[in-house]
C-alpha cells in the first residue's frame, strides 16, 4: 500500500541528468512543474504542466524523470519521511481515520484493501530496492498511455515521443482484472478519543459499473439525494456539519452515505432512510420555494439536470483538469472521448429511470457502516 504513490514522488525528485537541486531550479526558472497524480484505486499519472515557450526544455526533463529516475537513496529517505509524515496526519483526523477503517475492513480479500495512500505500517516498511523494481515491472509500454492537452504541433510532438516512451519495449505485460467486491452489511464501530462527542458515520455499498447506463443515472440520483439529506438531517434535525452522497466509479464501483460531525450517530439513519425513501417514492426538494418542501421529481428533474451538467464541464477549465478527463474516459470506456457524450447521457435520463435506479441499488443495498467516536458517543 502506498508503494506507485511512492514511486511516482521519487521520479519527481530527479534523474540521471537532473538532481533534485537542479530539478528544482529548472521548474522554478520556467514556471513548470513536474508531479503525480496517485489518487485512485485503478491508475495514477506522471505529470507536467507547463507553457508553450519551456515546452521543449521541459519535455527533455519530464522524460528523463520518466525513463532514467535516479531513484537516490538520500532522496528516498526523505520521500518515506514524508509519506509517513502524511498518513499519520492524515489518521488524525477522524473522517480520514473513519473511511481507512471501514475499507480496511470492507475490502478485506480485495486488492482494494491495499489503501492507495499507504498506511504507516505499509510505508516504513517498503525499501528502495522494492520502488525500483516497482518502476521496472510496472511502467511498462503495454500499460501506459499518453494524454497531451495543448496547443501542440501534432507532427513535432509525435516526433518527441517516439523520440523518448516510444523506446520503451512491450513486454506483454496485462491490466490486471478488478473483480467486483461481494460487501456484506455490518455495522463497525471505531473509537476515537480526541473526537469530543462529535461522530463521523459513514456507509459503503456496491453499485452499477461505470459502463452502465445505471451509473450516471445514479450520479445524477445522488445529486438530487444530496439536497434532501442536507435538508432533513442536517436543516431539520440540526444532527450534523453536512451529509452527502455519492457515486464512486472504479472499476470495482461502490456509493457511499456520508453523515459529517453528528452528535446523534444513534438517530441520523433513520433520517437518511427518510430522505433515500422520498426520492424513492419519486419527490425532491423543492426547487420553486412556497409552503411545499417536496415536489414530483418529474417536475424537478431538468434544473437538476442543468445543475448537475454545469457542474460536470465546471471542473474541466485547465489543461491539467481536461488531461485528467481524457484518461479517465480513456481507463475506464477505452475512448478518451466518452466524456463528450456526458451531456447526453444525463438529457436522456427520465424521472422514472431515477426512482428505478435508488430502488435497485440503494434501498436493499448491503450497506457496511462505519461509526467513528469517543467512547461516550460510541456507547449510544
């Protein structure tokens, strides 16, 4: 656990041409940097961002990270320092800690049980020799793709790559297979003293594949839910910071239900069932205001539509940000350009096919809970 991620931070720290003082200045110099992305169950990404007139330097630099790391033990030290640094910050705090436990738990068996970030027993334990066999084994020709947004000569930037990953040979080396993760439902509960009567609750649950139709429908459903659990646990009930919903597409897909800083965890189920049971029944908030809190989902369902697309292309405003989506769409539809045909997907969603899709995967779903807390709010 936390070894790619690892990996990826000691490329950015230097190569066979440029230690890492000087890989520092270089970006500093040209407004350029070089990083990872290792967010994620299924992939991660080795990134650079920079401007047109660095675009030749720059490229030169990121390839040599890429290709020949110099994968220095002084660096590597410094790397495991901080990653170490970072998990445990991180499991101080107890949302964090409440999320890490319940996967720790929930995909036991699993290859997602390996966290992505790493844990502080996974960390101190990896050793340089394991990151670069890692590099030699893994970022190999067969497993890779290349996402470029920019304003490129298409022919010249070709030129380049050939030039660089094109001499990385194939080895036959395969995406291995995510299977889907049988949870079954149970309730977890974690103390966590410093927490001062303030819980963090959260459930897990299986969902549709990404590929299916089912899936944005019920990412739009989880949208529509997020403004009913706000409303009733959080408006209503006073019982919490904030409450969401949502839909996570890996390749092994699962939702989650998120009650954020209660001091009730022994009464907000009840009210989250209360607001999946109105959507299921086809009612949302209210978007036109008046005496009525609630309205058929039928006469809603096009401004949370239009909510939901202006947010989707929202997050697609940088270089970066499109580079991201690209392979995304490129990972998980095996087209860099499914993302484009988003905006239809959700047009074409009825209110029925909402109702349809909380009803199949929400209402029986086998939730695995989570409670995180001190003893005296666990205890309730």
């Amino acid at each position: 656990a936390g070894l790619e991620a690892m990996t990826l931070a000691l490329m950015a720290r230097g190569s066979a041409s440029y230690g890492y003082a000087e890989l520092q200045r270089v970006q500093y110099e040209k407004s350029s940097s070089i990083g990872y992305t290792a967010a994620g169950y299924d992939w991660a990404s080795f990134d650079l961002n920079t401007i047109d007139k660095y675009w030749d330097d720059m490229f030169a630099v990121f390839a040599d990270c890429v290709l020949r790391p110099a994968f220095d033990s002084g660096q590597f030290n410094l790397v495991q320092n901080d990653f170490k640094v970072s998990v445990q910050k991180s499991l101080a705090d107890p949302y964090n800690y409440a999320v890490a436990k319940l996967h720790e738990k929930m995909f036991a068996g699993h290859p997602y049980q390996a966290d992505f970030a790493g844990t502080p027993a996974s960390i101190g334990s990896i050793a340089l020799s394991e990151v670069k066999d890692y590099w030699a084994s893994k970022l190999q020709a067969d497993r890779m793709a290349i996402v470029a947004v920019g304003n490129f000569d298409a022919d010249k930037l070709a030129a380049a790559l050939n030039a660089t990953f094109g001499t990385l040979p194939r080895t036959g080396v395969a995406l291995p297979l995510v299977e889907r993760h049988q949870v079954a439902p149970a309730v977890y509960l974690e103390k966590f003293e410093k927490s001062k009567g303030i819980a963090y609750v959260r459930g897990d649950y299986p969902i549709a594949d990404v590929k299916s139709p089912d899936f944005p429908t019920l990412q739009l459903a989880y949208s529509i839910l997020n403004e009913l659990l706000f409303s009733i646990v959080r408006t209503e009930h006073g019982a919490c910071y904030s409450t969401w919903a949502n839909a996570h597409g890996f390749q092994n897909p699962y939702g989650s239900l998120v009650v954020y800083k209660t001091s009730q965890p022994e009464a907000v189920k009840t009210w989250v069932d209360q607001a999946i049971a109105l959507l299921a029944s086809g009612k949302s908030l209210s978007v036109a205001g008046g005496d009525d809190a609630y309205a058929p989902l039928a006469d809603t369902i096009g401004a949370y539509k239009a909510k939901y697309v202006n947010a989707f292309y929202g997050s697609q405003q940088t270089n970066a940000e499109m580079a991201s989506q690209l392979a995304q769409s490129l990972f998980y539809f095996g087209d860099a350009t499914e993302y484009l045909r988003f905006i239809d997907k959700i047009n074409a969603i009825q209110a029925a096919d909402v109702v349809a899709a909380v009803k199949a995967y929400v209402v029986p779903a086998p939730v695995s809970w989570i409670v995180v807390g001190d003893s005296a709010t666990i205890n309730k």
